[in-house]
C-alpha cells in the first residue's frame, strides 16, 4: 500500500495536513517539555514541602511526649491529620509498582528523608493521601488533601492547548477554504467552458498565481471562442453558397422526364441538404441548453408519433417514473438522432426508460447488425464511418452521435453503446437528474 492512498485527493484536505501534521507535531514537543520539566518540577516542589512539614512535626513529636491536645493544635496549624501507634497499624510492605506520578513523585521526597520503611494510601473517596512512616519504637500516620501534592494548572495548560489548537485550526480552514475557493470556481468555469456553457460571471480572483492562471483560462477562451467563431461563419457561408446551386439543381430535375433520374437526383440533393445542415449544427456555438423542460417519457412518445418514425416498430417501455424533467431542446435531438441511425439498420426497437432520484436511464435496443466491440469507441468521433454492413448509408454524415455526445455533455449526460439483448446494437444515455 502506498502512502499517497491514505493521503485526501483535494487541495483542500492536502493543504489542511501539511498545517495540521506540523503543528500537531509543535504541540506534542511543547507537552513533552511541559511534562518531562515543568509539570515534574511543580510536583516535586509541591511534595517536597508536604514532606518538609511531616519531617518537622515528626521530630517535635518525638523530641517529647505531646499530649492529645498540642497535637491537635499541631494538626490544625498546618492541616495535616496525625496519629500515633506503637504498633504496626497497616502491612507496610505493598506494591506500589502501578503508582501514578504524583505518589511516585511523593515516594521519592520521602524516601530522601526517611529511610525506614514507608506506607501510602490514595483515600479517593475523601480526596486525600494517607501517609505512614516507621521510627524506632512507634509508628505516626500523616493525613492530608491530595490536593496539596498535585497541581491544577496541568488541567488548564491541557485545556488551553487544546482550545488554541482548535481556534487555529479552525481559522486555519476557513483561510485555506478562502484560498481555494477561486481555484475551485476556475475548475468550475473549466468545465462549464468545455460544455459549451456560459461562463460570463466567472470572475477573477483569488492570489497572484490563481489570477494570472484565471487571465490565461480567460485569453484562451476567447481565442477558441474566437476560432469556432470563424469556423461557424465561414460553414454557414459555404452551406449558403453549396444550397443556392443545389436549389438550381433541384428545379433542373423537374425538367426530367425520367422519374427513375429525377427521383435519383432529388433523393440526393435532399440528402447533401440534411449533410450540410448537421455540419452547421455540428459547429454551432450557440447554447443549446436553452428551451423549456419536458419529461422523457413524454418526449420520446412524441418522437415516436412523429412523422418519421410513425410506422417503425419501436416500443416504448417505462420501469420507473420520479417526474422529473429534461432539456427538450437536447434531449430531443439526441434521441431523434440515434433513432435515425438504428431505423436504417433494424426493423425492432425497443426504448427502455427509468429515472429514479440520482438518473435520468434511457436505454435504446435495436436487432441490427451491430458495432464490433473495437469500434463502439471511435464511432463518437467527428466525420467516422463504419464500412460495414452498419452503415451501408453512403450519405451518412458522420456526426449523429457526436452531435449527440456533445449535446449531453452541456446537460451532464453520457452516451455509451453496448451488445443489446435483441441481438443488435444498444445505446445507452445516462442524464444527472436535478
């Protein structure tokens, strides 16, 4: 497994990592050292005073005989619990390996001072350490409030860090959020651009390196903009010069008294006609997303009704209907496109129709020759031609189905083709449903 699997796939996500990883990193030291010095040293100086206090009163006491009373008055003079046996009261000798730091730390001081053996007990329950230390002929039992070897401020060292961690990273995001949000509209304005989208509201922004890569995204569009300009212009100009002598054709024909020529002749004046018309369509620039909205299901039942497919055996078979809508503009014409090209090669077709909440399925089957597999691909590319029994069509243009495949692209469609279930060729368009 490489690393760069485990790494997020946004600039967003990689850019908060290289700021977190670090200063998570600054953070760990910064404790390390916090604990390993500061917070160490307090503990010690906390449970070596505690300790110097038990040394003080342990020698007084055993100086001379203390009544009940002065040792009370002892007790309440530097608030430490205290009572004496002459007996062992506890089993000394306990394991004390899983101590906290805090007993540990206290052990030690202890240990410096007092070389008999020593007794330490963590009353939980009242927030307060036991404490018993062996001398000569007697044994005196300390009691005091935990609070007294162990600090708070580690808590609030603890919670300021994690507090300012959290306030930084948090504007930490919000800044880089900020920073990324222009690369992430010029990946958008791309994307709209390559749709043939409208993109006027793009606006520049963002750091130096982003503006300037904006600029360049900007020339560049207007460039080809600027190019497919001209190509339109000049085609549009061509078909208006190609269809002027093709009318002169036509009206010559009529003087034929041939009607096998005429007929001939006509058919293939018709046919350069819808030829230039798809080249002129094929190189428009104009938006075609705009129009109103209509259901697929509608749609397709009314291509099918139409003049040109009326009397085809084509089916139309819905498995799941949500409602939703399409551009009748595009959707029209990519699907009048593709049923022309299976009505040439098949006698059955079949529509299959299913939109649920995230897609918009249109699936159409036909029983014609089919496409070979290495083929299905190239057949979206401009002016392709298949010398097969598929396209036996010496009119056929070419540009059906990449007409079509751009047209879907500017409403977040695809167009695949696939081996159908009747024998032919399928054609499957996929539409985002919004």
């Amino acid at each position: 497994m490489k690393i760069k699997n485990f790494l997020p796939q946004n600039l967003l996500g990689r850019t908060i990592l290289i700021v977190i990883f670090p200063f998570i990193m600054f953070q760990l030291i910064i404790l390390s050292y916090y604990y390993n010095s500061l917070w160490e040293r307090t503990l010690h100086q906390l449970s070596r005073s505690v300790v110097q206090e038990i040394t003080l009163v342990s020698q007084l006491i055993n100086s001379k005989d203390y009544s009940k009373t002065e040792v009370a008055l002892i007790e309440k003079s530097i608030g430490l619990e205290i009572n004496l046996y002459e007996e062992k009261p506890y089993q000394l000798n306990e394991e004390h390996k899983k101590e906290s730091i805090i007993f540990q730390t206290l052990r030690t001081e202890l240990s410096n001072s007092f070389k008999k053996e020593i007794y330490i007990k963590d009353l939980s329950e009242l927030d307060k350490v036991l404490v018993v230390l062996q001398f000569d002929a007697s044994f005196m039992e300390f009691i005091f409030y935990k609070k007294r070897i162990n600090t708070s401020r580690n808590h609030i060292f603890l919670g300021w860090q994690i507090i300012s961690s959290l306030i930084l990273i948090i504007i930490s995001m919000l800044f880089l959020k900020n920073q990324i949000k222009p690369i992430t509209n010029l990946a958008k304005a791309a994307e709209s651009f390559g749709k043939g989208q409208n993109i006027d509201d793009f606006k520049i922004s963002g750091a130096a390196e982003v503006r300037l890569a904006s600029n360049e995204f900007l020339k560049m569009k207007d460039r080809i903009v600027k190019q497919i300009d001209q190509r339109s212009l000049m085609l549009a100009g061509v078909s208006h010069d190609l269809k002027t002598p093709l009318t002169r054709i036509r009206l010559q024909t009529e003087s034929i008294k041939e009607d096998e020529i005429k007929q001939s002749l006509n058919d293939e004046v018709q046919h350069m006609n819808e030829m230039l018309n798809e080249y002129l369509e094929f190189s428009s620039t104009e938006q075609q997303t705009k129009g109103s909205n209509i259901s697929p299901i509608e749609a397709i039942l009314k291509i099918k009704n139409d003049i040109n497919f009326k009397d085809r055996n084509i089916e139309v078979e819905v498995t799941e209907d949500t409602g939703s809508v399409v551009n009748e503009n595009i959707f029209n014409r990519v699907i009048i496109n593709v049923l022309n090209n299976s009505v040439l090669h098949a006698d059955h077709i079949k529509v299959l129709i299913e939109i649920n909440s995230q897609l918009i399925l249109v699936s159409i089957h036909d029983n014609g020759p089919g496409i070979p597999d290495h083929e299905k691909a190239s057949v979206f590319k401009p002016f392709y031609r298949i010398d097969k029994s598929r396209n036996q069509n010496r009119t056929n243009s070419g540009l059906g189905l990449s007409i079509s495949k751009s047209l879907l692209s500017q409403i977040n469609g695809s167009i695949a083709l696939k081996d159908s279930f009747l024998g032919g060729l399928e054609v499957k368009i996929e539409i985002e449903n919004k």
